[in-house]
C-alpha cells in the first residue's frame, strides 16, 4: 500500500469498532449470540452470507409474484394494487 493511499484511507480503531458494532446491530441473529462481540472477520462473513440471503428471498419473491400476476385478470382491481405496489 502506498504511502499516499495510507495517509488518504486512515481510519481509527476506534471508528472501525463502531462501525463493526454497527453492523453487529444490523445482523438479525446478533442478539442470539449472548453478548460476545464476534471478530469483524466472522461478522463481515455472516453479513455477506446475510445479504445473499436476502437477494435469495427477493428472487423468490419476485418469481412468486410473477406467477401471481400471471394468473390474474390484469384489469381486476387486485392487479391494479400489485401495479400500484410495484411503482
């Protein structure tokens, strides 16, 4: 790493502990763990495995409303709601 890029991306530990102990908040499974404070290499890879999750849970959401909107009237007041949702 370059001098340069060191002096320009200087960050604290204390600012990295904050914002590790921001992500631990953010983590729906951080209250389960008693308390501890997992490593920020564990945490940074549970919230990656999280985030995977959750563009997993939106595909199958969007399939799932695919294949609803595909057997519905598209002129019927439901349809019209979807649409009005999807805006």
């Amino acid at each position: 790493m370059s001098s340069r890029r060191s002096r320009a991306t200087t960050v604290s530990e204390e600012e990295i502990n904050e914002l590790i102990s921001r992500l631990q908040t953010l983590l729906p499974n951080a209250g389960r763990r008693g308390g501890n404070q997992a490593s920020a290499t564990k945490l940074l890879k549970e919230t990656c495995n999280y985030i995977k999750s959750l563009h997993r849970e939106v595909d199958d959401l969007s399939d799932r409303l695919s294949d609803l909107m595909a057997t519905m009237d598209q002129n019927s007041p439901g349809a019209e709601i979807i649409r009005s949702l999807l805006r």
